[in-house]
C-alpha cells in the first residue's frame, strides 16, 4: 500500500550538470529526535482523496456525513503517523552506527529517511533496512493486543482495525524483496555480503525491485483479461497498484544509473584528465601563446605575473571562438579568467573528491597543483565530463 525506503546515498551526479537533488524539500512539520520530517505539497491532495475515498466507505457504519469525514481524516493522520514511526525506526538503528540522517520525507506514496552514509557493514545495512517493516508489524500486532485487552467499539475499533491492516500491508509490502522496498535493501545488503560487493546488491535488488513492479501491474491485468469485469477486483485497486508499480520501476532503475556512476568514480583522476600547460604573459598576443603551445604539444596557456605566479588560465572556448585573422592582434590575457583559490587544486585529487571540487566551483579550467606547490597542469571540465561518460 505504502512503500518506504531509507536509500544509501549511492553515487552522484555528472560532473558537468546539476549536483544530485533530493526530492522537493516540502513543508516542516515536527523535529522528533532531532530529525526534520518534511511532507511534500503533494500529500495534501492525495490526503484529502483517501479522505473522501474512505469517508464513502464509512457510510454503512458511521452515522452522519461530517462524522465520516472526521473519522477518515483520522484515519488518515494515523495512517500518515505510522508511515513516520516506520520511518523514524530507520533513523533511529541509523544513528545507533553513527550514521548522519538528513531528513525525513513523506510523500503520496509513503516516507524516505535520507540517511548520508551508507551503512559500514552489511549486517548493519540489513538492520537498518530491516527496522522499518518490523516496527510496522508491531505496531499491528500492538493494536491486536488492545483489541484483546480491552475490546474497544464504535469509532475507536474501526480505526484500530484500519490501523492494524495498514501496518501490516505497509510490513508486508516492504518486505517485499526488491528496490526501493526495505525487503530490497535488505536482499542487497545480503549479496554485498555474499559478493562483497554493495554496487554487485544494488544491481540486483534494483531488478528485483523491477520484477515485482512488472508484477503488481500485470497479475491484476491479467485476471481482468481472464475473467472479465467480474473478477473481483476494483478498478482504484488496480489504479492504485499501477502507481506503485511505477514509483517502483522509476526507483529501481535511479537505483542502477547511480550503481553504474559510482562504479566509474575511481577512474577519474585529476593527474590523469590534466592537460600540459605552459606559462605565457598576460601581455603575449594570442597566436604567438598557440604557436608556443603547439611547440611544446601543451594544450593549455596559463597566465603568469613576472614573478612568474599563475594568476589566470586562458579559456580554450574563447580561444576557439576567436578568428585566426584576429588572434595577433588580441592579448591572450584578454580571454583568460583570473584564478580564484576555489579554480585551484590538488593533482591528486580523484573520484567524489574531484566531482565535488569541480561542482563548488562551476568554470571551464582548473589550475592543478603539486604538493610542493609546483603547476602540474590544467583540468579541463570538458575533459573530466567525458571520462566521466565514457570511463
């Protein structure tokens, strides 16, 4: 009914577009253990359609049209409340191995925790994925116990019994074992295990994950193509399964596009991407710093003052932009840009580091530097985006 998930922050985005984004921040609604809960603008008006949906179905047992609506807007609050239980049970095993939680999302179709790291071990990355479907299933089996204790009726037991069944679809359904589900970060928690590898479970919870979504679409389908339009199953029944199918599908298939980036991340070395550079004065006209350049096979022009300190790097799409007739006659430290600290950084930097470097400060060159402080050469952004696409 209602997927959850607590997604490692697996991989990230190219280097030459946006910084991966998180799901639209939504609204605050409470800070429990210190952790924000945001609810997306589109719960609103899924909320008030489950509303009315489940204030229809009260007719035959609660009296009144306004009591209805308040019973289901109930219904739905709690409903939403054991989502953020579920969820919080996530942060809270999270936190037990001292891992960073971002936030908490509740969203149409459930709740994410954004925990920042992933899990050290993969027992514990199966704790954590475990801890949400079991805290549901005993907060089901808790309403189980009340009934028996105290056998409440009218308002209160219907309710509890709508309370017990969303927690136990919300325990079951996650434990499902496939991508986005918690069952599915569990199955890859499981082949990390096996294949120590976690990118290896990733991949294969995330078609686990597509598998099952092919199959909450298909076998109702394929019982209404059987048996026609009385086969028992209601159209918003099958609406409702479609739309988990597809959050499930598009999930699973994020989940592999950042298995497959972080896979790549170790072949993206600065020192290996970096172009030879030569240093030219501010003042050299354009074609005598290209001629110099081709003479020293360098594909780079770095502007020096006359203590010969780099202050700026030529841009080569300016260069290129610039007609060959004109190029005599125009200064090279005309089309350079000067060099902030942030366009300058270590050769050795490599993978996350490199993107998340490059990514704080947007421009075409970078200025790499020894550990002794000496010019290695220039990181062109051209030249990282396409070993990040290709490598």
């Amino acid at each position: 009914m209602i997927p959850g998930g607590q997604p490692p922050q697996d991989g990230a985005a190219p280097p030459g577009g946006p910084p991966r984004q998180a799901p639209g921040r939504g609204i605050v609604i409470g800070r429990p253990l210190g952790i924000p809960v945001y609810v997306s603008p589109y719960w609103f008006l899924i909320a008030a359609l489950i509303v009315i949906f489940y204030a229809g179905i009260l007719k035959g047992s609660v009296q009144g049209s306004v009591l209805r609506y308040v019973v289901a807007a109930a219904f739905v609050i709690l409903l939403y409340l054991s989502v953020l239980i579920h969820e919080l049970s996530h942060c809270a095993v999270a936190r037990a191995f001292r891992l960073p939680v971002r936030r908490i999302l509740l969203y149409p179709l459930g709740g994410l925790s954004e925990i920042e790291q992933e899990p050290q071990t993969p027992a514990r990355a199966f704790l954590v994925s475990g801890a949400g479907p079991l805290l549901s299933l005993a907060l089901a089996a808790l309403g189980y116990g009340i009934i028996v204790a105290f056998g409440p009726g009218g308002i209160p037991r219907i309710l509890i019994d709508q309370l017990i069944l969303a927690n136990i679809v919300i325990g079951v359904l996650n434990l499902l074992p496939g991508l986005p589900l918690d069952g599915g970060w569990m199955v890859r928690a499981a082949v990390w295990k096996l294949t120590g590898k976690p990118g290896t479970g990733t991949i294969a919870a995330a078609w686990a994950g597509r598998g099952l979504a092919v199959a909450l679409l298909a076998v109702p389908l394929a019982i209404v193509l059987r048996n026609g339009s009385g086969s028992g199953i209601d159209l918003v029944n099958v609406v409702w399964l479609g739309a988990i199918a597809a959050f499930m599908w598009v999930s699973a298939g994020q989940s592999i596009r950042a298995t497959r980036v972080r896979e790549r991340l170790p072949g993206l070395q600065a020192r290996r991407l970096a172009r030879r550079a030569i240093p030219i004065p501010a003042s050299l006209p354009l074609a005598e710093a290209i001629r110099r350049a081709d003479a020293a096979q360098a594909r780079a022009l770095v502007i020096v003052d006359h203590q010969d300190t780099p202050i700026a790097i030529v841009n080569e799409t300016a260069v290129i932009a610039t007609p060959e007739q004109r190029r005599p006659w125009i200064e090279a430290g005309s089309l350079a840009r000067t060099l902030d600290p942030s366009l300058v950084l270590p050769a050795d930097l490599s993978g996350l580091a490199l993107i998340e470097a490059v990514r704080r400060a947007p421009a075409s060159e970078y200025l790499l530097i020894e550990p002794s402080g000496q010019v290695f050469g220039v990181l062109a952004t051209s030249d990282l985006d396409h070993a990040f696409a290709g490598t």
